[in-house]
C-alpha cells in the first residue's frame, strides 16, 4: 500500500498524492486506473504526464480499492486521533513501513517482495 492524507479532495491535490506514491513504489506502472472522485475527470491527461495509460476502471479494481479503503479503515484509522496532520502523516508512514512487510493471507510473499518484482516493468518516474 502506498498512500498519503491529501489536503483536499481537488485533482490538484488527488494527483500530487498519485506522485507521491508512483514514487513511494519506484516507478510509473504502464497502465493505471482511477474508481471515483473529483479527480476523474483528470486522470488521462495526469497519466500521460507520467508516461501511462489510463484505463477505465472494472468491477474488479472498485472492488479492490473499496476492500483496501476499509482494511486501512480497520487497521490504521480507527480509534486514532493525532494531533496535527504531521502527526497522522508520520505515525502512516510508520505503519505503511510494517503493514507492507507481512505476507497477504494466501500469498507466500509480503507486499514489498511483490512490489519489487513489479518495478521491474513500470517506467522511471518522470523528472520533475
């Protein structure tokens, strides 16, 4: 999992946290798709600027986003309450950093090993 709290639902906003985890991961996958919100209506003119294709999204990538928004819901966001946005930004990131080590029920590797064999195919981000 890579993500960010953004400041405001606003494209802007939507793809600077797409940036910021393209560059968590270490790459630009070939093809990417978006399941909702404001930022939509961006999403193919955002992924030719860092050289990928937009996608229409299927049921299966909803329902992929759906079950990780409420397995972050369950795992991370309950019961917190930090102070200030730098504090939830931080106490993320730390969690991001053991969450993405443990192997996926059903797989034999952690997200992190899954991940580096995927960034073999991704294009380099772009330079800004």
């Amino acid at each position: 999992i890579a993500a960010d709290l953004l400041a405001s639902p606003e494209p802007a906003d939507v793809h600077a946290g797409c940036l910021k985890a393209l560059s968590q991961l270490g790459g630009v996958p070939r093809s990417m798709t978006w399941t909702t919100g404001r930022a939509a209506a961006d999403w193919t003119q955002f992924c030719a600027s860092v050289g990928s294709e937009a996608i229409p999204a299927d049921g299966r990538a909803r329902r992929y986003v759906r079950e990780m928004h409420m397995y972050m819901d369950a795992a991370f966001v309950a019961d917190r309450k930090p102070s200030s946005t730098e504090q939830f930004h931080a106490e993320l990131q730390l969690w991001l950093a053991v969450d993405n080590r443990l192997a996926i029920p059903g797989r034999d590797q952690s997200p992190v090993l899954l991940a580096s064999a995927d960034r073999a195919a991704m294009r380099p981000l772009p330079m800004a």
